[in-house]
C-alpha cells in the first residue's frame, strides 16, 4: 500500500507542475504562431473556404471576426481567461468546439499508444526473461541480434515495409485509415516492433541484476520453485528499473507518432498539430500542445505511484527521517 503523505505529496508536485505547464505551453504556443510568416487571417480563410475562393477581403473580413487585428496581450489575456474556466474555445477553421475536437484526436493517439506499448511489453518483456535465465546463451545473443537490428531501421521504413508485405501483398490488413480494429495493427507493429526491442534489453538487464542479489540467491536456499522466486521476487524488483523506463517510452510514443499517423492517415494529436499549424488554428494548436505537455505529466504521475507501490523502501526511508 502507498503511504498517504507519499501520495499527497506525489499529486500535489504533480498538480504544480502541470499547472505551470500549462501556462508556458499556451504562451510558447501563441508567440510561436503569431512569428510565423505570412497572413494568418488569409490562411484560416483558405482552412474555411479553400484557396480558390478567397481574396483580401474574405481575409479582412475573417480578421475583423475572430479579432486578430487586436493587439496580441489581449489575445492571449483572452485564452488565459478561457482556459482558467476549462473553455478551450472554438476552432478557428470549422467553428467545432476545440474540445471535441482534440479529443476525438486524443482518443485515436491513446489507442495507437496503448496497442503498441502492450506489443512491446509483451513480446519484449518476455525476450528479456527468456535471454535473462541463461546470460551470453543462444538466446541472449539472439536476442542482442534482434535489438540491433529492430532499432536499426527506421519508423517509416518499417511502415513501408509492413505495408507492402502484409497489405499490398499478402491483402491481410488494410494500409490506411481507421474504419475498425484492423486498421490498428499495422501502426501499432510499427511503433511497437521497434520498441519492443529496447523493452527485451532493459528486462535482460534488470532480470540478470536482480537474480543476482542475496534475496533472490536466499529465496532458491529455502527451496522456493524457481517459477516462485520469478513470479515474487526477480520481476517485482526488475519492474522497479522498467516501470520508469516504460514511462519514458510511452510519452516518446504519445508525442512522436506523427511520421507514423501520417503514414497510416490515422487520426492522432500528430494529426491535429500538422494540421493546426499549417492552418493556423490558434485555439486547436494551443489546446493540442496542452494536452500533449499534460500527458508527459500525467504518465510521469503514473510512474511515481507506480514506483511507489512497488518499492517501499523510498516511504521508509521518509518516515524515519
């Protein structure tokens, strides 16, 4: 059990610092945007009518509504506002709420993400075990060959790949899009596969360090079954090391999936950024850059408690001193 001053103490640095996050990525978000070169007013007009149909004066006219000839203190005094009250606005393109449609993005991301960690976890995890029982074994050094090699290729030529054998091919699973389930697997191996294998060395790593320590050399002396000593002490201890580990990945998979969300037309926060910036969509740029700083802060409170949970020795050492 967590200790409850542990806890509070865990969600109130936390809270902290998500709201100081918060703030800094609106304002970054909002000078970034207005640096940019050309007429934002003209591009949001395209966003909203196409290139074709627009002129100076659907710009100034486009200008005049949403108030972009407003000095920029005000314009940003105005999201801040609207942000204490959790009003993200409206998009300057379609007029949707930008909450809807972050969201809608949001989901497909954390889809994308979830899918493609468990792979890694999974098939990683179990590598890492398996390399871990006989350390500079056949498996181990093919093991240390798979590594090498799924790090070696990049994301999308890994999604190229995939793409022909399993699609083009073999007509198994569909390229692009996101019409059912199915449309998931190719990104989620995409991003998984390479993952996976930095996944395989951490747990190798840990697993052979843990095995090592008086308790566990204690535990096979008491005549413990060794599927026992594994299952209660080696991967409880060895999760300790890959728990933060796995927390670092996921917010690099969150928030470096837009190679792969283009590549696969999947809906994600990636999408949403390309999108936003290109169209310069204020509110929808500055609500995706929220979300995607708020969820480094929200796994990274995960980990902690997590960590917590699963090595005590931090509350002790706390409570004696």
């Amino acid at each position: 059990m967590i200790r409850r001053s542990a806890l509070v103490g865990v969600l109130a640095r936390r809270g902290v610092q998500a709201a100081g996050v918060a703030v800094l990525v609106s304002v970054l978000c909002f000078l970034v945007v207005r640096s940019l070169p050309g007429d934002a007013a003209y591009r949001i007009a395209a966003g909203r009518y196409g290139y074709d149909l627009v002129d100076q004066e659907t710009a100034d006219s486009v200008r005049a509504e949403l108030g972009l000839d407003r000095p920029v203190w005000q314009q940003l005094g105005d999201w801040l506002l609207h942000l204490l009250r959790l009003d993200l606005g409206r998009s300057l393109v379609t007029s949707r709420p930008v909450a809807e449609e972050v969201g809608y993005y949001l989901l497909g991301t954390l889809q994308l993400a979830a899918v493609a960690l468990t792979f890694a976890v999974v098939l990683g995890g179990a590598a890492g075990v398996l390399a871990a029982r006989r350390p500079g074994g056949i498996v181990d050094r093919l093991a240390t060959a798979w590594v090498a090699g799924v790090r070696a290729v990049p994301p999308f030529l890994l999604g190229l790949l995939l793409v022909v054998v399993f699609s083009a091919q073999l007509g198994l699973l569909p390229a692009v899009g996101h019409g059912d389930a199915s449309s998931l697997v190719l990104p989620a191996l995409t991003l998984g596969t390479g993952l996976s294998g930095l996944v395989a060395r951490v747990t190798r790593d840990a697993v052979v360090e843990v095995r090592q320590s008086e308790y566990v050399r204690f535990a096979h002396t008491k005549g413990l079954p060794e599927r026992l000593v594994l299952l209660r002490h080696v991967l409880r201890n060895a999760a300790v090391v890959l728990v933060p580990y796995l927390g670092v990945q996921a917010v690099i998979l969150i928030e470096g999936v837009v190679v792969v969300e283009s590549l696969f037309a999947w809906p994600g926060l990636g999408h949403s950024l390309v999108h936003a910036v290109f169209w310069r969509d204020v509110p929808v740029l500055q609500a995706t850059a929220l979300v995607l700083a708020l969820l480094v802060v929200t796994i990274n409170t995960v980990v902690d408690l997590a960590v917590l949970w699963l090595d005590p020795r931090p509350r002790r050492l706390e409570a004696s001193a």
